[in-house]
C-alpha cells in the first residue's frame, strides 16, 4: 500500500464504507419486501405470475447485493492487513486510478485479463468436448 499516499486511502476507504452502508441499508429493506404478508387476493393466473417473477428478480438483487458486500468487506479487510491496492496474482502495486474505478479490484487490469482469458480458453475446450 506504500503506492498509495494517506489521502487517496482514506478516499478509498471512505467511498467503501458509503458503499457498505448502502448496501446494509438496502439489504434491512430487502428483508422487509420478503417478509410481507402476501395479498390476500393475488387475481388471475397472470397476476399471480408476475408477483412471482418480481419476487425472483428481489431475491436475485439481494443476493447480488449481498455479494457486493462482501468484496467490499474483504477489500476494507485488505485496508486493514496492509495488503490493499496489491495484486493477488502477481504481487504487483494496482495504480490508483484501477483503484478509484474498482475500489474492491484484487488484480491488476493484466492479471484480470490474463485470468479471463484463460477462464475463456477453459470454457471453450469444455464446449469442445
């Protein structure tokens, strides 16, 4: 983290901390949607049907939120070990500018390619097979 200086740290981690208190915040009302009695009279079939498509798209939000939290979570967590703004793969300083664009970015921008490529290639040999 010594490529960082205290000032872009603490924008970071303040950008992180606005962002977890977000996503808390919108998970307590995603628990209070779920968690409403039903309608009494839910009307037709295609009524019915399309309070359960919007209850599948909620739950599908609440688990990508819920996934969110815990990048930002780790990457606060990463603040904390000093391991923060270092690549994963290569041990290499992620530049602020990465950091700023993606404030839980584990890889450098060629690390991440260099992984998606290969996860790529993975899934094309599996196709092939």
């Amino acid at each position: 983290m010594d490529h960082l200086t205290k000032d872009q740290l603490a924008r970071l981690k303040q950008r992180l901390e606005d962002e977890r208190s977000s996503l808390l915040r919108r998970e307590v009302e995603h628990r209070a949607e779920t968690t409403a009695p039903p309608s009494p009279d839910v009307g037709d079939q295609q009524d019915l049907a399309a309070n359960e498509a919007a209850q599948v798209a909620q739950l599908s939000i609440a688990d990508h939120e819920r996934s969110r939290l815990r990048e930002v979570e780790d990457a606060l967590g990463r603040m904390q070990t000093g391991t923060y703004g270092i690549c994963e793969d290569t041990e290499e300083e992620i530049p602020f500018e990465r950091l700023w664009a993606q404030p839980t970015a584990r890889l450098t921008v060629e690390a991440q390619e260099i992984r998606e490529r290969e996860a790529r290639e993975r899934a094309e040999l599996r196709d092939a097979y």
